[in-house]
C-alpha cells in the first residue's frame, strides 16, 4: 500500500489518526514562526505560529487535500492573525527606517530583513506606508518565498475570514456535499455498483467576536485560544444508489450503510476553484462595492483577479463562471448584482443553460459549462438556480466521459455535487447553531 506523504495526504489521515498532524507541525512550524517574526518580531512570533497551527488543526477538516503543500494555507492564516497587529508592524518598519546601517546576512530571510534596514531606510518607510493589503503580497514573496500562485492561496486564506457584518450578527452557511463512488457488495464477491456518499456541512462566523465555549481550543497548558468561526460536518453518512439498476443491487445487499461499504466521507468538488485564478472573495464590504452592470461587473472581476494573482488568467470565461458559484453563495450581496452575476454567466463563451435535475430529484433552470481534461475527462459543470429565489440552490459536476482520475464512473454519473440549504445573515443565536455534543473545529481562519 502506497502512503501519501504529501501536505494532503497527511491531512487527510489525520482525520481518522490526529496525531498525524503533528507532521504538518513539525514541517512548517519554524518557516511559519521565521515569517512571523520578520513582520512583527520575537515576542509576537511564539503566540502567532501556535495559534496558527492551532486554528489549522481544529480547521483541518476544510483542507483541501488534493492540495500537495499547505504551506499557503498555514502563511493565509498567519497572515490573518497577523492583520490583527497592523499597528505594531507599521511601527517596527518606521523604526527600522530609522537606522542607518546594519550588517547583512546569507540567508535569504536575514538579506530581506537586512535590505529593509540597510541606507537610508527608504524601503522601511515604502512598506510602513504601502495599504496592508500590497504589504501582504511583497512580503509574502520576500519573507515567505511563496509564487505568486501560492501568495493568491494564502491572501484568499487570511481574506475569507475578514468578512465585516451586514444583515445580521452571523454567517452561517449549511449545505450537503456529495460524491459518487462505486462501491463492492459487502456480502457477494465480484458485485459492484454505483452509490451517492453524502453528509451536511457547516460554516459559522462571527466577524466581530468569538464565537461561545466550547469553541475555543484548550492548549495543553489550560491556555484557551477564542475563535471567530467555525466549521463542523454533521454527525452522519448517507448513502443511497445512484440509478434504478443499483438500487436492485443495494437493496439485494440488504441496504448497507457507509459502514458497511467502507466509504468515508464524500471529497468536494472539482470546482468552482479550478478556473485558473484566485478565488473571488472580496470581503462584505468589497462584494458591497461590486457594479450592478454585467459588463462592469466582468471588468471588476478580472482585475481583481489580476490585482490578486498578479497575472492574467489563461481563461476568463471558465475562471469568471467558476468564481461565480462562490460570489452567489458566500458572499451576502445585493439584489442587483445577484441579477447581474447570472446575466454576467449567460454571455460566457462556452455556457449554455440547461434544465437539470439535482442530487435531491428536483429539476432546476441553471447554466453549465463543458470542460475536457486528460484527468478529469468531459465534465458538465452546472450551476442551478431557485427560479423563485433567483439564489443558487446546487452545483454539480456531471460526467460525460470519464477520465483517469474518474475512470469507474459512467457517462451521466453525478461526480460531485453540493446542495446548498441555507445561505446569509442571521440574527439566531451562535449556542443555537452550534453542535451540543461536541466542540465544532475552529475555520474558516483559513480557506
């Protein structure tokens, strides 16, 4: 048996085995605390890097795992937290503007430091005066020797937790993600079929104050680290056969449950982060901003994703249709621009509207777009939309010819899929949200 020795892989594992995570620890933990210290110093640098390895752990559950490098996950967090000492860093760089000489190191941390220090200071004073935003990308290169893909990982990290307030006191977001897998009868060798995995999925946040006990995570000291969000899975695993024929084939099994076809939890989908760019999230505040003309709102998007990425993206059509599924759903915009998003999506090239059927057997309006990959295969990716909500209600990826990566599944499968069932602002209650049973993990302070 192969093990994966990747970032995800360990991740991955160590849902099942926590213990594995201390890899992850033991990897990036001192790159982490470098790059801390260099923005803030020794005494900010211990607190930060533990916090930022707590959150990552109590949020491992979120991670991407097909992602080989958490690297830019854990640097999005640090820089998140790091953002909650503005102030102080903008003070150390005056400071350092004001020395006039200091001896230069080999390594390429200690040269970046040095050269921020060294002459007269004027790149001390360009950083203490560049917006935070523009600091985070220079030093996320220099201190961090993160590409400027990875800088746009880390920076949609440390912005997907800065969301302001808008029509409510929280964020909760509660959908069920799917996958299809075929399975092995547990009972008759050599009978296979095909079966929907699926199992809830939650996001809570506050965007001023933590969120109540049990939340915050007990460090081995009794140190108690309050956390502003949280994401958790629900407590159960369905599974149900994806066409009559496999239903035969279940139901002769006598209806085995995830347990008993060995089939853990269902893995996200292949988009709406695979268009070639940075994710689209803006914050409240910057999705508040966004035009309300398809044509404008196109513009604002690419260069967005110019600013962030800091290139071009290769296709602006798939990159602006699979960014769109995220700005309908995470982010509480207004009417109109909810308006303009769908009209935007209709003039892609290459997208077509489509009445499809969801994984729940509703036939929704919707839009999808046809992507063909040596790896993923054919794939219709569709968007479908509340026709009396005018909200995105599901996203799924449907196979039209399997790939290598897909290779068991059939033409027509439901590869992946998300229901989303509820969505926005909410003045309930964080106690009233929260599971009772058990501490949710800390996220998203990370993507």
């Amino acid at each position: 048996m192969t093990v994966d020795a990747s970032d995800g892989g360990i991740i991955a594992a160590s849902r099942a085995r926590p213990e594995r995570f201390a890899e992850i620890f033991d990897r990036h933990y001192a790159e982490i605390h470098r790059y801390v210290d260099r923005r803030l110093g020794a005494d900010a640098a211990d607190d930060i890097a533990a916090e930022t390895f707590l959150i990552a752990f109590r949020g491992r559950g979120r991670f991407d795992v097909s992602r080989d490098s958490a690297r830019p996950w854990l640097y999005g967090i640090a820089t998140n937290l790091i953002g909650r000492h503005r102030r102080s860093e903008s003070r150390r760089y005056r400071a350092m503007a004001r020395l006039e000489n200091r001896d230069v190191s080999e390594g390429h941390e200690d040269r970046v430091v040095s050269a921020v220090a060294a002459g007269d200071g004027r790149l001390s004073a360009a950083l203490a005066g560049l917006a935070h935003g523009d600091r985070d990308v220079l030093l996320l290169v220099a201190l961090g020797e993160l590409s400027y893909p990875e800088v746009a990982q880390a920076l949609a990290a440390a912005d997907g937790t800065a969301k302001s307030p808008s029509r409510g006191s929280l964020w909760y977001r509660k959908s069920s993600i799917g996958e299809t897998v075929v399975v092995r009868s547990p009972i008759r060798p050599g009978v296979k079929y095909t079966v929907q995995v699926e199992q809830d999925d939650h996001v809570l946040a506050s965007p001023d104050k933590p969120l109540p006990e049990p939340t915050s995570h007990a460090a081995p000291g009794g140190q108690r680290f309050p956390v502003l969000s949280a994401s958790w899975p629900g407590d159960k695993l369905t599974v149900r056969p994806a066409s009559a024929a496999d239903a035969a084939e279940w139901e002769a099994d006598g209806k085995p449950d995830a347990g008993d076809l060995h089939v853990g939890e269902p893995s996200r989908s292949i988009g709406p982060e695979m268009g070639g760019g940075p994710v689209l999230d803006f914050g409240v505040e910057g999705a508040r901003r966004l035009p309300a003309d398809p044509a404008k709102l196109r513009a604002a998007l690419l260069n967005y994703a110019v600013k962030v990425g800091h290139t071009r993206v290769p296709n602006p059509d798939e990159y602006l249709y699979r960014g769109a599924s995220f700005l309908l759903v995470d982010e509480p915009i207004d009417d109109d621009v909810r308006i303009a998003t769908y009209r935007l999506l209709a003039s892609l090239r290459g997208v077509r509207t489509v009445t499809a059927t969801d994984a729940n057997g509703r036939q929704r309006q919707g839009v999808a777009l046809r992507t063909t990959t040596k790896r993923y295969g054919t794939v219709d990716s569709e968007l479908l939309i509340d026709s009396g909500t005018g909200r995105l209600v599901a996203s799924q990826e449907v196979v039209v010819t399997p790939g290598t990566r897909n290779a068991s599944l059939r033409p027509g499968d439901r590869w992946h899929y998300e229901i989303v069932r509820q969505a926005g602002w909410t003045n309930q209650s964080a106690e009233s949200l929260l599971p009772a049973d058990e501490p949710p993990p800390a996220g998203p302070d990370e993507p």
